[in-house]
C-alpha cells in the first residue's frame, strides 16, 4: 500500500488565492498546535505574497509571524515558496541578497524551501538551491507548468535531471493556473519518475474544475505528495480541498496518514474565520466560480482578475474579449513564458497596451524590454526577432546570468539604514519592499515609542 502525504496551503496559497493574503496572525495563531498534530507532510505558510502582505496591510512583521508559528509547530516542517533569483519580490537579486535570504528564512523556522523560476531558467535557482542546502533544509525544486509547442514531456523531464544534479531533493510541479488535465499530470508525473529518483509533488489550483481528477491521476502515476487545502479554504482559485482528497485515497487503498478529528477541528476553526471574510467583504465570490476560459487562453485566475481591474480603470472593459485573443499572442512573441509571476503580469499589461493604443508594441513596458535584453533568463522558445530588434537595436541580447552583473547589496544597505533596521531581517525586508518596509518601521518605531512611554507612566 503506497503512502500519499499532504501538504497544507491554508496558511499561505489558499488564503492568497482567495482573500488576497488577507490573513492576520491572529486569526490562526489558536488553531496552530492542532495543526501541529494533522500529520501533514509540510505546512506552507510563507512566501508568495505573504512578505509584502505582512507589512503593506496587516502591519506584521513577516520576520516575527514566521518565528511564532514555529513556535507553535515544532513537529511539523514548515514550508515557503521562494521565486528563485527574484526571492519574493519582481526582479533579480544580487547573490549575497538570496543567500542571506535564504540562511534568515530557515534560521528563522522554515524546513522546507520550494523554489522556481518563471521562465524555467535553471540558472536562475542554483543560489537559492545551494544555500538551502548549505542551511540544511530541504530544497525542493519547481516546475513552472505550461503548456506550448516548446514545452514537451522530454524538456521537463531533462529539467528536472539537472535540477537532480543540482541536489534537490524533491520535485513539484507547479500548476499555477489550474490548467493541467488529468492525462498531462499522469503522463509528466509517469516521465518525472522515469527520469529521476526523487519523491513528486503536485501543486494545482481548482480554477477550471480539474484539479481534484488532476491529483487523482497524479496518484496514480507515482505522484508522493499533494498541496491541498482544509475544506472551507479550498475550491475556487484555491487548491482541492484536504479532507475530500485524503477519503477518496483511502478507499483508493493509499496509505494516507492525515487525522480526520484533528482535521475537523482545523476546518473547524476556520470556518468561523470564514464567515468574518463573508461579512467584512474580503471575499469575492468571483473566486469561488469555476472558469473555464482559463482553459483556452491558459491564464491564472489572478492574472485575468487584474486585466479586468485594469481595462475598468481604462473605461474599457468591453475590450476584455480582445485582450483575450491578444495575450495568447504577446506570449508567443516573448517565446511562450509560463503565465507566472512576474511573467503573467508583463504580459498581461502589454497585451492590454496593445488593444488600447490599436496597435501593436507601439508602447513597450519596461519590465518586457529587460526581459527581450535578456534579464529574466532564457525564454523557453524562440522570441519574435522583430520585437526584439525593436528594443534591442544593434545590441545583442545578454548571454549570460544577469545576476552575475549585479553587484553585492546586502552589506551597503544595511551601512546606509543604520539604526532604522534593528537586524539582518529588517536590512532583507527593505531590500524586498523597500517603501513598505520603511513605512512598516515608522510605525513599529510609534507604537514601541508609545509602548515604552505608557510602562513609564505606570511604573511612576
């Protein structure tokens, strides 16, 4: 009897799904020691959007959240999702930066690291890799799954051999957009493990009404570990839910070590926040509606929520049906990019640039001309030589590692914040986010000033 095990995504990708990472510490910090007794693989619960969301709406030290779960959880490994050169943030780092990053985050409590590249540049997650590894944590390495004329069953499986050489000691396949069918995730996971010797784990989201069948057939071709979320989270632009997945496994005949009663109470706690997410307003029934489209034009959930906001911003939302067939098109332009972060917000952007100025590249955003010189990586496929031409001129797009340009930051940041970053952490957070942080630290510095201030009053 084969084992399954689970990875939990409620405290991270389920709620940033569906309520933008909306969620306070307090609002699961008493469900966490139940957690800790589930039996899940994993617990993702850093990462993503989280850093920012932290700081920027829930004025919470992302640092500090990370350290009090640990706290709480000391049996179950702790997980994040980092985007390889890019860390948390939209643009490449210096290689101190992601080493630094990455040494903070496990002595912080992270076990688990699962890092990706958008563009599948295997260039681009070699630091992270090796410093996870020099901390001792696991390194899990990610496929950005797409589909496209150049991406092939024989391309992923060759990636994930050198990403097996690189020492990583597990795979996921990263399905952002919800978009893989039952068939491709038994024959990638059936090609994985042909090529590697390394435990599989599969990350769908539930946006096209796939993904309970896609983690099914998963199973079924070798696949060792799913990313699900307690029921009242799941669904939607969320992953499958936990418990429906743990009993149709079961009956199955796998072998799934979850604790229905703890389970219980987890959704429990849960769905109580739930329904204070219905009543503030911070849950749009939008993502909980299974969309098809994404299917045709194989565009996540959040990036077709924000085409919608930008062309309403424009007055222009009757023209969401042709930035629809124009996006599809920039993609193959820029060599069928993935459809993740930060690839899926350039081009979204240029695409709907395009239908709103009636004519094509007559604008090109910035973030696409550093990717068309070459400073995301390698595009998987062949770029439009045009458009390439267009911004480029004469000059030769860059060959190699474009972190390998950049000069080392850490320490001169830190030299200039001086008494503003109280720790190597809050150097990382301002490098990240820079604005944000230090709008976050003006107002820790208030509250502790106000703190302190109080504790004198009372002592005198």
């Amino acid at each position: 009897m084969r084992k399954v095990q689970f990875t939990e995504t409620v405290l991270r990708d389920a709620n940033q799904s569906l309520i933008a990472t909306r969620m306070p510490y307090a609002a699961f910090e008493p469900i966490l020691e139940t957690m800790d007794k589930a039996g899940f693989y994993s617990v993702e619960c850093w990462g993503g959007a989280t850093f920012d969301s932290c700081m920027r709406y829930l004025n919470e030290d992302p640092w500090e959240r990370l350290r009090n779960i640990k706290a709480k959880m000391p049996n179950t490994k702790l997980q994040m999702l980092l985007r390889g050169q890019n860390l948390l943030g939209y643009k490449h780092y210096p290689d101190d930066v992601v080493r630094k990053f990455v040494e903070r985050s496990v002595a912080n409590g992270i076990d688990i690291i699962r890092i990706f590249d958008a563009l599948n540049d295997i260039r681009n997650i070699e630091v992270a890799v090796d410093e996870t590894l020099k901390n001792g944590a696991i390194a899990s390495a990610a496929i950005s799954y797409t589909t496209s004329p150049v991406h092939t069953l024989e391309k992923y499986a060759e990636l994930c051999a050198e990403m097996k050489e690189m020492g990583v000691q597990s795979i996921c396949i990263k399905d952002m957009a919800g978009v893989m069918s039952p068939k491709e995730s038994y024959d990638l996971v059936s090609a994985i493990k042909d090529k590697v010797d390394l435990p599989v784990i599969l990350h769908t989201h539930c946006t096209t009404g796939l993904a309970f069948m896609t983690c099914l057939k998963a199973v079924e071709a070798g696949c060792d570990v799913l990313d699900t979320a307690i029921s009242t989270f799941s669904g939607g632009t969320s992953q499958p839910a936990t418990e429906t997945l743990a009993y149709a496994l079961r009956q199955l005949g796998y072998e799934v070590e979850l604790d229905d009663a703890v389970l219980k109470q987890v959704n429990d706690h849960f769905k109580k926040y739930w329904e204070k997410t219905l009543a503030d307003g911070l849950m749009d029934p939008k993502v909980m509606k299974t969309d098809t489209q994404a299917l045709n034009y194989k565009i996540p959930g959040g990036m077709l929520s924000n085409l919608i906001s930008q062309l309403k911003a424009q007055n222009a939302i009757e023209k969401l049906d042709e930035v629809l067939l124009e996006t599809p098109r920039v993609r193959e332009d820029l060599g069928y990019p993935p459809l993740v972060t930060p690839m899926s917000q350039m081009v979204g952007v240029q695409a709907a640039t395009n239908v709103l100025l009636g004519e094509r590249y007559k604008s090109i955003g910035k973030e696409v001309k550093a990717y068309l010189r070459g400073e995301y990586g390698r595009a998987p496929g062949p770029i439009n030589e045009e458009l390439q031409k267009k911004v480029l001129g004469d000059d030769k797009p860059l060959e190699g590692r474009y972190a390998d340009t950049l000069e080392p930051l850490f320490e001169k940041t830190k030299a200039e914040l001086g008494a503003k970053a109280r720790s190597d952490e809050d150097v990382l957070s301002y490098i990240s986010f820079p604005q944000v942080a230090e709008k976050f630290f003006e107002e820790r510095d208030k509250v502790d000033s106000r703190t302190l201030r109080y504790t004198i009053e009372r002592i005198d």
